[in-house]
C-alpha cells in the first residue's frame, strides 16, 4: 500500500511538474512575414545563412540597416538573439522612432524556420555545459553548446554584418530572452571585451543547478570591472523564484565592481517579458529614454 502511494505520489509531482514546464513554453506558430520582408521607409534589410559546425543547426541572420550616410566611427548594433522572434517585433513606427535617434544597426540572429522559436537549436545554442548531469525535464542533457555557437555568433556571423553595414565596434550590445539570457550572461563572463553593453531579460538562472550564480561567485576577470550588465525581470506570481536569483546575481556582481543593474517590471510573467524587454533594450541602444512599446 505504501508503495502504491510512493508512485502515485511520484507519477503526481512529474505531471506538475511538466504541466508547469509546458505552460512555460511559448505557442509556436508559423510567423507571416516580417518587416523585412514588408519593406520600411527607414531601414533596409539584409540577409544570410550560417550553418553550425557539426552542420546540425541551420541559422538565418537579418542586419537591419538605417537608411542614409553612417558616421564615420559607425553606428552603434543591437545583436538580438532569437531573431525570428525578434524581427516579428519590429514595426514601422519602431524603426521611424529609432532612426530620429542613433539610429542603431540591428543584427537578428535566427534560425532557417518559419516558427519564432526553434527550441532544440536554441537549447544546444544558449546553455553553457552544465556542471552535473541534470534532470531531462529541464533539457540540460541536451544544451553545452555554448562555446560553439558564441564563436560562430562572433567568428562568422558579426564580421559578415560588419561588411554590409558600418558598425563601431566600441558600441555592440547583445541581447537574449530566457535561455537568451542565460547566453548573454556565459558570453559576459567568457567574452567580456566583445559587447560593450550586455541585456539579459529573465535569464533562465536556475538552469544547471544555478551555474550562473556559482561562476558569478568566482569571476576573477579583471575585464568585467566596470562593465555594464542589465538584468530583466518581471514580477509577476510564477516568477517569484526567477527574482530571487536575479537579485542574488546582481549582489554578487557588484561586491566585485561590476555595473550591474537589475530592472522589474511590474506583473509581467516570463513570456511577455521577451517583448516588453527587448522593445525597451533597442530604445536604450538608441538613447531614448523608455517609452512603452
């Protein structure tokens, strides 16, 4: 009898647990087309295709380009993880706003789909190799891919954005939602040099047994001094433990001089906080102050 209800109770915690798991997850839907497919009165649009080393990840890139002459020194860039997504956000009015401003260049880093999220791809692409074999629910088996994908984001895909838009370098920014965010954060630690300004929106902090929190506790990277860090957050009920942790890191990362902020926005849970977040990041990388979406 016992026994029978170990299992029920077992069987029970695992369907919460994956009701839980599934609930997080986005609803994929094919997207129709973007605005670079549309057209824009402000920027025009280019486009490429990347394969990962092990030819088991197919990316597609957009670099979105403000129209007329760039300064000399070149436009600060917003690197945008999740470009599929991304470029699904992007609107006309956005792009006109911008262009009165910095007029940044915009590079999406995506995949060859049709859907806003390719999730196995992203889950190998974003995660760092976590320290101990995790629990299959949370996909760590099959992320560590980091390393990789961080040296064709910064081997192949920037140099070939480079060549179609003028871009300083001293004003890259790289931005990442989720598992995103989890990347911004391993490419901060590993990379500090290659963005100026790093964005990680409800970075996925308990991923790995909080690897995050545990590296953070350790840097020793003289390079990181000073350098700017924004944390997002919404503080909607669900997300109550994602707060906890980022505020643990944001802690942890000044005792060691680093510029970290930590933003919340009010009632918003894990989902919305990839639009609310990177409408806000471009609007920052273009200097205007925050003005909704």
């Amino acid at each position: 009898m016992k026994r029978h209800l170990r299992r029920l109770l077992s069987s029970a915690l695992l369907f919460i647990s994956v009701v839980g798991l599934c609930q997080a997850q986005p609803v994929l839907k094919p997207l129709g087309p973007n605005i670079a497919d549309t057209g824009s009165a402000w920027y025009h649009f280019r486009s490429a295709t990347f394969d990962s080393a092990d030819k088991q990840r197919h990316y597609k890139v957009w670099v979105a380009i403000p129209n007329g002459d760039a300064p000399r020194a070149g436009r600060p860039a917003l690197v945008m993880l999740d470009g599929n997504a991304a470029m699904s956000k992007l609107s006309e009015a956005l792009l006109g706003r911008i262009a009165k401003a910095k007029a940044p260049v915009l590079v999406a880093v995506g995949y060859q789909t049709a859907l806003p999220f390719d999730i196995p791809s992203r889950t190998r692409d974003y995660t760092p190799v976590a320290p101990v074999s995790g629990h299959a629910i949370y996909k760590e088996d099959q992320g560590g891919g980091s390393v990789a994908f961080r040296q064709l984001l910064l081997e192949s895909i920037l140099p070939w954005a480079e060549s179609q838009a003028r871009i300083n370098r001293n004003e890259l920014s790289l931005w990442g939602h989720s598992y995103g965010g989890l990347f911004v954060l391993d490419t901060f630690y590993s990379a500090p040099e290659r963005f100026r300004n790093y964005y990680a929106a409800s970075a996925s902090l308990g991923w790995g047994n909080d690897i995050m929190l545990d590296r953070a506790r350790t840097l020793s990277h003289t390079a990181l001094a000073g350098k700017p860090l924004q944390l997002d957050e919404g503080d909607g009920q669900s997300n109550m433990p994602a707060q906890d942790k980022n505020a643990q890191l944001v802690e942890i990362l000044k005792q060691k001089g680093i510029d970290a902020n930590y933003r919340v926005y009010p009632g918003l849970t894990h989902g919305p906080m990839f639009d609310v977040s990177l409408l806000q990041t471009i609007n920052a990388v273009a200097g205007i102050a925050d003005v909704g979406q």
